[in-house]
C-alpha cells in the first residue's frame, strides 16, 4: 500500500509539511502553558517576558524567529530556540508521516501521535509531568481511528492500549513495593496507553524496548560523568515519546528482522 497522498505527489507532501509547521506553533503554545494550568485560548500569545502581545505576522513558524534574531520586538527579551525547534521538527515529522501513511488513518494517526510525542517530551523534559489533557484525550483519538484503519484493527487498539497501560502500572507497582521508592509516575502509565492505541501490542513492546536502551544508555553516561547516581531520577516520558515515533516509523521493520532471525 502506498500514501494516500501519491495522487498528489510532493503537493500533498508540501502541504503536510506547512501544516505541520502550524501546529508546531500551536504545541509551543500548549508546552508553555499546560503545565502553568493556563488557558491555551486566552488571552492571545504573548511575550512571556514583557507580555506584550506578539502580532500575527511576528508569529509565523521558524521564520518569524529568524527575522526577528530570536528576540521580542518590543522588549528585546530572547526568544529560545526551542520554538522554532519544535515548530521544524512537528514540520519534519509531518511529512515523514504523511510519506509513510497506507490510508487517512494512519496519515491522521502518525500526525497526532508524532505531535503529541513531541509536546510530552518537552513538557516532561522542563517540568516532569505528562499532563492527562493530552495523554487521555489522544488515547480516545487512537482509538477512534482504528475503526477506520485499513491496516489495524480496533482489538489491536483496544489490547494496545490496555497492554500499554496496564503492563507499565505493573510495572510500577512492583518496583515500589520492592525499592520503597516509586519508579515513575501514573503520567508514563498513560502515555504508553496512549501509544498503544495508535500502535497496538507489537508498538508497545518496541516502544518499551527502544525507549528502556536508550533510558539506560543516557543515564549510565550521566552518571560516567559524574552528573548522577543510581538514584538519578531521567524524564522517562522524553524516552517514550522518542521510543513511540521511532516504533511508528521503524517498528514494522524491526519485528519482521527479528522474526527472520528466528527462522
């Protein structure tokens, strides 16, 4: 099967790719306010220095940053690189996401998962929570979709979600109740529900696998420099969100090498 969007050729990938732009303004928007319990509609954008106002055509994704020299127009405050960061990267994953789709639902499914991905990671990296306002409803939207799925199922769906869900809460639990100390929180319990409702059972186990290496990986180097313990505590949702596009992408791939490998 090939992208719903081939009748298009690079025209409906283009224009994945400025919508993706769009909508990667719109998460910087929910990573700096979500977490501070803020509304995301009102009031309008603003400097979070000066609060002043910024104007539609100060907000144009990554160029406006560019023109601007990542600085407020009207205070001078620096801008951080990270708004122009996500707005390119949702922009990027967009049109892999739309290069890769076999039908609209996963083409809309590859889309809201790599953008949810992408919020919870920067929201988890500065502030380590993975608010429920995206996780839950996104785990909906998973669901939802598969039953317009070509090439999943709404059991796989369902298992997904629930094996996400329910085998990370285990998880949890019995590291707990055998350290004393809680491992992660519910927030990475839903976010691998969620992962799994767009993913299914196999997403979920690569998902674990590949964001569990590179967990380990990362803080076995922190703590090789001296930046931490056996008690270093890492954002495990940076590594899910990172584990789950990888999976969307390349999971696939990976389960059929290693049932070759079987054989």
């Amino acid at each position: 099967m090939t992208s719903p969007l081939v009748q298009w050729a690079g025209f409906g990938i283009a224009v994945c790719g400025v919508l993706g732009l769009l909508v990667g303004s719109f998460l910087n928007v929910l990573v700096h306010r979500l977490p501070r319990g803020e509304s995301l509609l009102w009031p309008r954008w603003h400097c979070p220095a000066s609060g002043h106002p910024i104007h539609a055509w100060d907000n144009v994704p990554v160029l406006s940053w560019l023109i601007l020299r990542g600085k407020c127009r009207a205070c001078r405050a620096p801008i951080s690189v990270r708004y122009p960061a996500i707005e390119l990267a949702n922009g990027a994953l967009w049109v892999f996401v739309a290069i890769r789709a076999r039908d609209w639902s996963e083409l809309a499914g590859g889309a809201l998962l790599c953008s949810a991905c992408l919020a919870l990671a920067a929201i988890d990296a500065e502030f380590q929570i993975l608010p429920d306002r995206i996780t839950l409803p996104l785990t909906g939207a998973g669901l939802i979709l598969s039953f317009l799925s070509t090439v999943r199922t709404p059991a796989s769906a369902f298992l997904g979600a629930g094996l996400g869900a329910g085998s990370l809460f285990l998880v949890a639990f019995v590291y707990e109740r055998v350290t004393g100390q809680e491992g992660m929180g519910l927030g990475d319990v839903k976010m691998l529900g969620m992962v799994g409702a767009f993913l299914g059972p196999a997403g979920v186990l690569v998902t674990v696998l590949l964001s569990s290496v590179a967990g380990s990986i990362v803080g076995l180097a922190l703590m090789a420099a001296g930046k931490g313990d056996r008690k270093l505590r890492l954002p495990f949702g940076v590594f899910l969100a990172a584990g789950a596009v990888a999976a969307f992408f390349f999971g696939e791939g990976l389960l059929a090498k290693y049932r070759s490998f079987l054989h």
